[in-house]
C-alpha cells in the first residue's frame, strides 16, 4: 500500500489495513507538528464518518493520502 502525507511517499510506513495506513501517517504527522485536515483512499476524500465505519479502516487499498 502506498502512503502518502502532504503529497510525499512515506517508503518506510507499512500497513495492511487503510486503518493501519491512518495510525502511522498520523503518527508521522504528529512527529513532524502537523496536523491532518484530510484522509483520501484510492484518491476519495474520506467523510468524518467512515473514518469510523469499521470495514471502511479495515479494507486494503492502493493508496492512502493524508494532509
């Protein structure tokens, strides 16, 4: 799965799950004192509430982009 936060790729984040994808760009994010506004799967902005749709966090994707 590629993972991109504010449009760079993050080659050394792995994850299974678009959930896994999220918690670790998050965690990068944080690290870096920035804050993310946006999670986009397969180039969709996600809406607030399938951030916490269960089989939304545990599909597989092709990307997941944060900002």
């Amino acid at each position: 799965m590629r993972i991109l936060l504010d449009g760079t790729q993050c080659n050394d984040l792995d994850a299974e799950t678009v959930g896994e994808a999220i918690e670790a760009a998050c965690a990068r994010a944080q690290a870096l004192g920035r804050v993310v506004i946006q999670v986009a799967v397969n180039e969709r902005t996600l809406e607030p509430e399938e951030l916490q749709d269960p089989q939304t966090i545990s599909s597989a994707a092709e990307e997941v982009a944060l900002t």
